[in-house]
C-alpha cells in the first residue's frame, strides 16, 4: 500500500499547495477526529518548526471549528478537520490502493514539465498509474 507513498504525497503536496509536514499533520489529525489547540502544539513537536502553520491551515480552510468556547461551560475551542481536508485525505487512500489514478491532465501542475524534478515527478506518475499491484 505505502509503495508510492513518497510520490502520493509530493503529488498532494504540489497541488494543493500544502507543506510536507502539514499533510502528515492532517492526517494525524483525521485519524484524532476532533482536538484541541493544545492537541495541536502537542502534535507538532516531531514536526519541523513552523510559526505560522496553525493559522495557515484555518486561514486556508484546512482545519475548522467544530465548536466554540463560551468561557462558561466549555472552556476552549474544539476543531476537526474540514470536509477538503478529509475528501483530499481519502483520494490519497484511493491512489495508495489503486482505486483510483493520479491525473495526467492538463490541469495537473506537474505534468506540463516545466523544470526538471517536474519533468521526473511526471514520469514518477506515469510508472505508478501502470503499477497495478499497488
């Protein structure tokens, strides 16, 4: 199933223009379910430093809340994952098991060539599409 992995996720990282370490942590995150913002601090320790991650995620719709705090009864914030997020997550499932193909499309980034790791990510692509015992 992980044969590809490093492919998928270079893949979902170019096109959606997330961070290596940011998809990993939504991932971990949609395995959690829900969490809080001090779930979050602790999630991160094993990932590379990045002052801005938290809010890059919600500013681009990544993470969500799930429910707010009221200072009375509930005393912090609750998030999950948004529906992208968890749609993005399981198309990644489907190309790892082979239910589904990585686009060749004009619409996908990598396969116009534009420079040299491109032009091998796209050839990277068209060998993992073939390969159907993933």
């Amino acid at each position: 199933m992980f044969k590809h992995y490093r492919i998928v996720r270079r893949w979902a990282c170019r096109t959606y223009d997330l961070k290596d370490a940011d998809l990993e942590l939504l991932i971990h995150f949609d395995c959690i379910g829900l969490f809080t913002r001090k779930e979050y601090m602790n999630g991160t320790y094993t990932y590379s430093w990045d002052k801005d991650r938290w809010e890059r995620l919600r500013r681009e719709g990544w993470i969500v809340v799930w429910r707010q705090r009221n200072r009375v009864t509930q005393k912090y914030t609750i998030y999950k994952v948004s529906f992208r997020c968890s749609q993005l997550i399981s198309r990644i499932y489907r190309i790892l098991l082979g239910d589904e193909d990585l686009p060749v499309s004009s619409r996908n980034k990598i396969i116009d060539g534009n420079s040299y790791s491109d032009k091998v990510m796209a050839k990277a692509i068209y060998m993992v599409n073939k390969d159907k015992n993933r």
